[in-house]
C-alpha cells in the first residue's frame, strides 16, 4: 500500500508574483488633501518606487476631497490608500507607507520573511 504526502487542496490559487525587472507598474495613491500623512506617504512612495522599479512605474495621486465620488467607487474606505492597477493583481495598502519591509511584501516586491523559532 502506498501513501502518497500530497497537500490538500483549498481552491485558492496562488497569484502570480510581480516582477520588477519587466512590468510596468500603475499606482495609485488616494489622498485627501495636502496632509502631513498624506505627503509622507507620497514621499515614502517615491523612495521605494526609484529604488525597486528604477523608473518603469507611473504614480496617480488622487485627492479625495476635490473627487469624493471616486471613494465609492473605488472602494476606498481609509486614507492614504495606495492601489497597485498594474501588474495584476490588483492590491491596496493603507497608512503613510512608512512600514518598508510591508510595503515590498504589499507590492509583491519581496517575500515575506518568516522567522522560525525553535
């Protein structure tokens, strides 16, 4: 008799992982106003794309003062919000961006670092 060791399956498919290297990544960052948490997560936004994406993305900020409708439609339900359109799948992530190792995980821009303890 044999016994095969086979995970079972949850009928979620594992995504796709972002590349860098070749996309062309599409963001989107809803704001509302000119605030301070706003403006850091713009700049915090900036570092990381010049670092990781070398030019080969493109930045939307969107105001959601001067557009409120565009909250509703987009789902937005808190503020700074980043939204990555491009590569697919699409991912949010709220807050100033200040959290870098988050952030490269959110983006799909590195794994997840998981520490074993024994």
């Amino acid at each position: 008799m044999k016994i095969k060791n086979e995970k079972p399956k949850t009928g979620r498919r594992k995504a796709p992982q972002a590349k860098a290297g070749r996309d062309k990544w599409v963001l989107r960052l809803y704001v509302a106003g000119q605030t301070l948490k706003s403006k850091t997560a713009f700049n915090n936004l900036k570092l990381i794309c010049e670092e990781q994406l070398k030019g080969k993305y493109s930045i939307e900020v969107i105001d959601l003062l001067k557009n409120p409708q565009l909250a509703r439609d987009n789902q937005i339900l808190a503020i700074p919000t980043l939204v990555r359109k491009l590569p697919q799948p699409v991912r949010n992530i709220i807050g100033d961006l200040s959290n870098t190792e988050r952030m490269l995980v959110g983006l799909d821009l590195k794994a997840l670092s998981v520490k074993l303890s024994k």
